[in-house]
C-alpha cells in the first residue's frame, strides 16, 4: 500500500510542482472524484506572505528546537498575482481583487463585480445558483463590505454599502453571517423576513439554526477583534454552522469564509492583533479542513486578496523577531488604552494586559500620550510592542506583493504553481457543474411565416428576447448606487 502511494506520488510529481503534493496527501484514499461536488473559498483579506510567515513564528513552541508546521504550511500549493485593471496601476484594494477572484475580470479599485465600464459581470455564486446549488458567506467584516459583496452582488461603488445591502435581497443566498447591522433597516429586515429568512442580532442563537435561509448580523460594523475574545471563535464558529447548513442541498454549494480582519489590523500596523486575528483564520482553516477530509467532494482553496501593511518580519538592521512578546498580550491596543484611560492605577493593569513592564522612559512616553487621549495612546502603545518585537511596516494601505494559494481536495492541483487571481476564479467557475439540459419540448409544426402574427416571437426570439432581458436585469441592478461616490474613493479598511 505505501509502495503504491509512493509511486502515485512520484508520477504526480512530474507535471505538478512539489506544493501540490502536501494538499493531495490530505485526501486520503484516491477515491476522490476528479470534479468537486462543493466548493470552499478562504480569503485572509491583506494576508500577505509576510503574515503567513510571522504567524509561524508567533505559534512556535519555544520550548522546542523544531518550529511547527501550520496549516499553511500544510497546504501550500502556489501563489498569485493581484494587480487591478490598468486605470488602477498594480496595487489592488478589497473590491477589484474580490472581483477577480469572483468573477476571473480585472476590474477598477472600489468597483464591486463590475468591469472597467460598470457593466455587471456573472459572479461564482450566482453561476452556482443557476445550477441549484446552495450559496454563502461567513466574514467577521460586515456582510455587504467589498469582499462578500464582490461574490453576491454588483455596484459600481464599494461605498454604496445602503445599496448592497438592498441587492441582497435578489442574491437568494442561503447563509450570511459576519457584523454590519448598520446597514440593514428594520424595514430592509422585514423584507429579508417576508422572502423567508431567519434574521439574527445575537451570535448566541447561531446554535439553534437548522435550516437555511439565515442572515446573520452579529455586530454594527466588524465582529469584535479576536485577541479580546479568543475563546468565542467566531469565524470558526459561523464557518462550521454555514458548512452544516450548506450541506443539506444535495446539488452542492459554493461557502465563501473571510479573515476580514486581518486587513483592518494591517491597515492600523498593529501587529498583536492582525497575530490574533491570523490564528483565527487558521482555526477556520483548520475547520474546512476536517470538513474535506470526512467529504472528499469538496475543494478548498484558500488565498489573500493583496498584502496590507508592508509587514517585515525584523527591522533596524536588527536580525530579530520576538513573536514570545506579542504571545503574552492580552488584548488589542485600542482595549488597553481604553481601559488605561479609565484606571488610577493604570501603570499596573497596562503592563498585566501587555505581558511585560514597560521601562521608566517607555512609561514617561505612554503617560505623555495618555494626556492626549485614547487614539495617541493606542498609537504609542503599538509603536512600544513594535519596538519590543522588532516589527516593521512600510505603509498603512496595500502594497502589490503577490499572495501564496493554498488547497487540498478534488482538482487542488490544478492551483499548483504562479497564476493570476482571476486564473482562480477562473479555474473555481469551470469545475463548477453543467448546467441541466433544458427538458424537450413537444413541437407542433411550424406556421407558415404568412400566418406568424405581428404579437407572436419565434424560438429563436423568445431565447434572444430571454437572454437580453437577462443581460438588462444585471445591468439594472449594478447601476443601482446610492451615491455617486468617485469610484477613486475607498473606505479605511480597503
């Protein structure tokens, strides 16, 4: 048995590069099917190679002379390109490289499933839909931000989050859970309700979800930052929900799961909690993983949609990175600072929640900053945990680095070696399903063209007619905007 595996290994070798032999080596016996029946697309939003590499370091057991593989490691299997149409340069924000990987078109930064002159472009999820499978998206983001939005809906703005977040009504998506209840009223809730939803505010009542359809709304904007909850696991949580709900459609589904907030802590340099939010991430890995072992029918493909912060792992000219530092915090920044502001004693419960005391002059710089208020102190204090753990950064935004692939499952090794993202969307959308044949119809025989009357359409017309209809739909639907916000315009968190 091991001779056979070996040998089958060794002719994969031939034509694949070695990546792809980690992700095949998870599929157990090589009864797989070829196609998949389900498909799992993971985006560390901003999750660069950096990050990939730092999280290593920041789960190593030190008290090993081996540093431990994670699951990145496991499943690599190549990497991408993300660079935007050409009106955009090369550096890509959320919603072009979202549109990529969702649709296989380079389009405009801040253009969300639109091409470069805001026609709306058929998306993964809705290709799947037409095939009956099942649909959804799990984010710690809001569930209309640019990511989810890319692969549910069309706009010829990221902003327009009012906007999106009415088109959902039209995606017939099955599951949707992460933060943004800002953007939904109460009059918007009732119309999910009336078309048969189950609408959430509380992650507690995840639980209790049997069935499909649900929309799950945990938070105003983001879900809270991982490293002040990490015992909730809310990715994790809600990706293991959507995969039990996903699975009743025997025809199959499509799950889109974000690390949305990897990018946000990027975008801040703040390195404690993109750490946090990296292990998160992982953990939700982790879950689809098990999830393809025990159903060798489905795929898995996990990216990042661009690098955020230029993260360095050293700087100074100092051959060092203290990942023991950032282990030992005990929340993010922002928390911290929030709660020094509030105690008399702060000197005490800062250094508690840091894991380390700062010095006398680090101390003098942090009382300094505290006077100032929140904002400065959470600044300082990221600049002191930078400091200690010799991190670096280049910028606040994105940076146009290529990002690793990672998969494991059927057609995993067709991810294998460089490609660009819109190859992924691309490759995703071929191994799709066909669509059903439509059922023969009974011809009666044909009138004499004389006797066709000004009011009656021939086949011919009426699949033209149906197909411009269709295009006109999508079209009419992507114009939809509630502002006319310039398209160069992108929130904080791109």
């Amino acid at each position: 048995m091991k001779l056979t595996r070996l040998l089958s290994l060794v002719s994969l070798s031939a034509a694949l590069l070695s990546g792809s032999l980690w992700a095949d080596s998870l599929l157990g016996p090589q009864s797989a099917p070829s196609r998949p029946k389900n498909i799992v697309i993971m985006v560390g939003d901003g999750m660069g190679p950096a990050y990939v590499s730092a999280y290593r370091y920041y789960q190593d057991n030190p008290n090993t002379q081996e540093i431990e593989q994670t699951v990145f490691d496991r499943l690599l299997v190549g990497n991408a390109s993300t660079y935007p149409a050409p009106v955009s340069g090369y550096v890509t924000d959320s919603a072009a490289a979202a549109t990529a990987l969702a649709t296989g078109v380079k389009t405009y930064n801040g253009a969300v499933s639109v091409d470069t002159d805001k026609r709306p472009v058929p998306t993964l999820m809705e290709l799947a839909k037409k095939r009956g499978m099942s649909t959804g998206v799990a984010v710690t983001s809001q569930i209309n931000h640019a990511t989810p939005a890319a692969f549910l809906s069309h706009n010829e703005s990221r902003r327009n989050y009012e906007a999106l977040a009415e088109s959902y009504l039209n995606t017939d998506a099955d599951v949707m859970l992460g933060g943004g209840q800002r953007y939904f009223s109460d009059k918007l809730i009732k119309q999910f309700e009336a078309k048969g939803y189950q609408v959430l505010k509380d992650a507690a009542l995840l639980d209790g979800v049997t069935q499909p359809k649900v929309m799950g709304l945990f938070a105003d904007v983001q879900l809270p930052w991982a490293i002040d909850e990490p015992e909730a696991r809310r990715l994790s949580t809600m990706t293991a929900k959507a995969l039990e709900l996903l699975s009743q459609n025997e025809q199959g589904f499509v799950l889109l799961v974000e690390g949305s907030l990897i990018d946000w802590a990027g975008h801040n340099n703040d390195i404690a909690t993109a750490m946090a939010e990296m292990h998160e991430f992982a953990s939700a890995i982790e879950v689809v993983e098990q999830y393809v072992r025990q159903h060798q029918d489905t795929l898995l493909v996990v990216t990042a949609d661009h690098n955020t912060g230029g993260l360095s792992i050293g700087t100074q000219g100092e051959y060092r990175w203290d990942s023991q530092v950032l282990r030992d915090i005990g929340a993010s920044p922002s928390r911290i600072a929030a709660k020094a502001l509030t105690q008399d004693e702060w000197h005490t419960g800062l250094s508690e929640l840091l894991g380390f005391t700062p010095s006398a002059k680090e101390f003098t710089t942090l009382d300094s900053a505290r006077m100032q208020g929140e904002k400065v102190l959470t600044t300082q204090l990221k600049k002191l945990i930078d400091q200690r753990s010799n991190t670096g950064w280049t910028t606040g935004g994105h940076t146009g680095v290529d990002v690793q692939v990672f998969a494991t499952g059927p057609a995993s090794p067709l991810f294998a070696g460089h490609q660009d993202n819109t190859d992924i969307a691309n490759k995703l959308i071929s191994l799709l399903p066909k669509m059903p044949k439509p059922k023969a119809e009974v011809k009666l025989p044909a009138k004499p063209a004389s006797e066709v009357t000004p009011t009656e359409e021939t086949p011919a017309q009426n699949e033209e007619n149906g197909e411009l209809q269709q295009a006109k739909d999508l079209l009419s639907e992507g114009a939809e905007s509630q502002s006319a916000a310039p398209v160069t315009q992108v929130d904080n968190q791109a």
